[in-house]
C-alpha cells in the first residue's frame, strides 16, 4: 500500500497544464456547437461590413399575382352576375330552365282543326310520367309521390313534361309515346315532406340468441298541381309551329262516344 505522501506526489505530476490563448490555437477537434456560431470567415466579415441591397422576394412576387387573379376574377363574376336578368318573385336559383328544341313543332291539319275543341272544354287531366310512373292529375290536386324527391325544396315550382295522355271531358289527345312537351303545361308546387310512423322489425336467425331490430321511417315528397293548360293553335303558331301533311303516327284528338 502506498501512503498518502505518495500518492500526493504522483497526482501533482499527472496535472495537465492548459496553454494560453495567445499561445496557442483551439483545436478543431474539441471544438463545441456553442463556439463554432462565433467563429466567422473573412467573406462573412465583408458581407457583414457592407450589406447588399434587398430586392423583391419572389414570395412576394407570387402574392402579388395571386392578388391579381382574385380581383380579375371577381370583376368578371360580377360582369356576369349583373347580365343575368333577374325576377323579383322567383330567384334565378328556382328560376326554370327554359327547354331547348333544335327544330320547330310539327302539327298537323287534322289537329290543328281538332285542338280548339279540346282547348275550349276545361277543366284538363293529364297522365304524367315521374320516373316512369303515371300520375292521373287535374289542377288542384295533391299528389304524394311514393318516394322523397332528392335536391327539391318547399315551395319550389317543377314543370312536368313527359306526360302520355291529355284530354278533357269528352275529348282525349294521345301520343305515340309521349305527347310533345310544348303542346300543353302542367306544373306542380312542392308543398312539403310528409313521413310514415316508425316501424320496427325484429330479424332472428337460427340456433342464435341475439335478436336485432330493423327501424324503417320514410319519407314522402307532397306535391299539388297548380295548372293543367292545353295551348291554342294562336300560340303555337305564334312560337313557331310548322303545319304538316296527316301521318299514321301523329297524335289526333278522339271524341269519346
């Protein structure tokens, strides 16, 4: 065992000496992060000393044209918002779209002849087509569709236009398979959505002890017809009505007997 003495003697010979900063030079490899943010080159000091002149950022730049964009834009949705003409009952949201035919309505002599009679009798039915199910329909009744209409609000007015019978009391015009939309105006209110009590079905299956319930509760679309109306040959001669020769696959006014 060595005493304290030695020991003591031994330590103070193993003492690391630091050198003096202006002696010697850090080394790089014990150089620490907080040291290397102070130590700059000589590009740096110059750049540093004489500063550049700031120019316009290209983030700048980009705002600026995205700025530009936005007012165009507007400018021009506003151009269009004020040619569009507008009614102070109907918004042009609810406003309907007005049919577009590549070629005028052909009637023929014996209709033309015929028409009057059936114009002159009212009140008119017709048999519409609403997803390919007929709906007898006279002004003022209510119809409840057997499904909930989709993108339909209360208060909407829809024009039906497939429809494969027209008539009055004594008199009935049928077409081969559909009457031409512009021979006659039929539209509908919405007045509101009606739905049906909640039912609950109890489903099981075999050699299982959970029961699970089915609830069903639909809803219903409520419609009532505000105008069945049968147009006069004045006005389709006026809307640009092209008489033509009788064919076997016209429609014709019959007379009930």
């Amino acid at each position: 065992m060595f005493s304290r003495s030695v020991l003591r003697s031994l330590v103070s010979d193993l003492r690391w000496t630091a050198p003096s900063i202006s002696s010697a030079a850090p080394l790089p490899q014990r150089a620490c992060l907080h040291q290397t943010a102070f130590l700059r080159t000589p590009l740096q000091e110059s750049q540093t000393q004489s500063p550049l002149p700031i120019s316009e950022t290209p983030l700048n730049a980009t705002s600026q044209a995205q700025t530009s964009d936005a007012a165009k834009a507007l400018s021009y949705d506003s151009t269009i918002f004020n040619n569009i003409t507008q009614t102070d009952d109907i918004p042009i949201s609810k406003q309907p779209v007005a049919p577009t035919f590549d070629s005028p309505i052909q009637v023929t002599k014996s209709l033309m002849s015929q028409l009057p009679h059936l114009v002159g009798q009212t009140p008119h039915y017709v048999v519409a087509e609403l997803h390919a199910r007929p709906y007898l329909l006279t002004e003022g009744d209510h119809l409840r569709l057997p499904f909930l209409m989709p993108k339909v609000k209360t208060g909407d007015i829809l024009r039906l236009n497939r429809a494969t019978a027209l008539g009055s009391r004594d008199f009935t015009l049928k077409g081969a398979s559909h009457i031409d939309e512009r021979l006659f105006e039929c539209r509908v209110r919405v007045i509101g959505t009606e739905s049906e009590p909640l039912r609950i079905k109890e489903k099981t299956k075999r050699r299982q002890r959970h029961t699970k319930q089915a609830r069903s509760k639909h809803r219903y679309t409520i419609m009532r017809v505000m105008e069945v109306r049968v147009k006069s040959p004045e006005e389709l001669l006026e809307e640009g009505a092209v008489v033509t020769e009788d064919a076997e696959d016209t429609p014709q006014v019959e007379a009930r007997s």
